[in-house]
C-alpha cells in the first residue's frame, strides 16, 4: 500500500533525482520548452512553477514594503535550488515573474507526444503556458 506516500522515485537514487529535477527546471526555465518522458515531465513541472512562485512572492513583498533587500533572501532560495545560475535567476526574476504576476499558478503546460520509437515510452513537451519560439 502507498497511504502517505508522495513522489516519483524514476528507479532512480535521491541523488540522481535531485540532480535529474535540477537540471530539466533549469533547461525548462532558460529554453521555454523540452522535450522529455512524460513522467520525468510531470515529475519536474512542479519544481518549476514554485521557483516561479518563489520569484513573484519575492518580488511582491519587496515591493509591498518597499524594500528591496527582501527579494535577496527569494533570490537565494531559487538560486540553491537552481544550481546557482545566475544568468537564470536574474531571468527567473527579471523575465519570468513579472510576466506571470497576475497569473496565479498554471505557469507550465504539458503535450503529451506519443510514444518514442527506440522503447515505447510515452513522450511529452513541457513549456512555460505563454512560450513563443524565437524563429
């Protein structure tokens, strides 16, 4: 029985896990769209919409009090959680947040594609709800 139990394992130890949703937020988050199974997808789309979160509540409370130092403790947040990027946290912050701040969650979407030739496993794309490729 699973009562209580929460997760995907992806027959994968916790580090290759938390190195595995580390690094498909990041691409997620500096491309717009990938291309992955559809449960790594799903396994990966929550971490990605609560760094948005993070950013927009940051954000919003510094801007409430009108002080800009409160964002710094956000912006740390996402940073550890993002490898400390800071190319991708400056747009975390500077792109993404202010783009979705009057949405109130549901930043990602995910297509499921069909299966993959080489093993039969159902493919999807994740991308961020308004992403428009840069032709």
């Amino acid at each position: 029985m699973r009562h209580r139990k929460h997760g995907k394992k992806l027959n994968r130890s916790s580090s290759h896990r938390k190195a595995l949703r580390m690094n498909l937020a990041t691409e997620l988050l500096r491309r717009g769209r990938i291309r992955t199974t559809f449960h790594k997808a799903k396994f990966v789309q929550s971490h990605a919409e609560r760094m948005i979160t993070l950013a927009k509540r940051g954000l919003a409370k510094a801007e409430s009090k009108g002080d800009n130092l409160i964002a710094v403790h956000a912006r740390r947040q996402v940073a550890r959680r993002l490898n400390n990027d800071r190319v991708l946290v400056g747009k975390v912050f500077d792109e993404l947040a202010p783009r979705y701040k009057d949405r109130p969650g549901g930043y990602t979407r995910i297509l499921k594609l069909g299966p993959r030739k080489g093993d039969n496993a159902e493919m999807a794309l994740i991308e961020l709800v308004d992403f428009a490729p840069a032709d």
